[in-house]
C-alpha cells in the first residue's frame, strides 16, 4: 500500500514514514500542498497543521478516492470533530498513530 504521510512537524514524519515502511508499505512524506497531490491509497493528515490544512486538503484526497486517517492530539476535541466533519475516514489520536499503526493501516483496506 502506498501512503501519503502530510506532516510537517520533522520529528513526527521521520517516526511516521520508518513505521509505515517497517510495516512494509511505501511511504511519502509531504510537507506543504501542491497544485496537484501525489497518487496514494491511504493518506495520513495532521489535523492541527497550519501549513497543511485540512479543510482544504481532506476533501481533494477523498475527490481522489484516497481512504483519509486524521490524527490530532487526545485533548484536541474540535480537530478531530473538524476531521469528522470533513469526511476523514478514521479519526484517531497521536497516542493511536504512534502505538497502533499497524491497526489503523489495517482497518484502511
């Protein structure tokens, strides 16, 4: 599976794209929203990014048929209704993403 990693917090991509690739997916990090995005199955979305914004970003990837998991901080409720509201597939928090991935990868297919 190929999944699309939108964080442009360093630390959390690095953590991120090594669990995504010891899971034995492709990963690709992207830091910033282009005209045009890169083609995925399952796109990761840091729900708090102000460089990344998930209003805009959320509804491209789902036009796109990608399956969207947002993540946001357990105490960051409107993010993650806000994930909700935008039709994100999975909502889950930083705690989920860092000890569960596997689990969320797997509820994507």
């Amino acid at each position: 599976m190929r999944v699309l990693i939108f964080e442009d917090n360093l630390m959390w991509s690095v953590r991120l794209r090594a669990s995504v690739v010891a899971l034995g997916h492709e990963a690709q990090v992207i830091d910033r929203v282009e005209a045009e995005l890169p083609v995925g199955d399952l796109a990761i979305v840091n729900l708090g990014s102000d460089k990344l914004p998930a209003a805009e970003l959320v509804p491209r990837l789902k036009a796109e048929g990608v399956h969207v998991v947002g993540h946001a901080g357990h105490k960051e409720k409107p993010l993650a209704q806000l994930g909700n509201e935008l039709g994100c597939d999975q909502v889950v928090s930083n705690s989920v993403i860092t000890f569960h991935l596997s689990k969320v990868l797997e509820l994507s297919q």
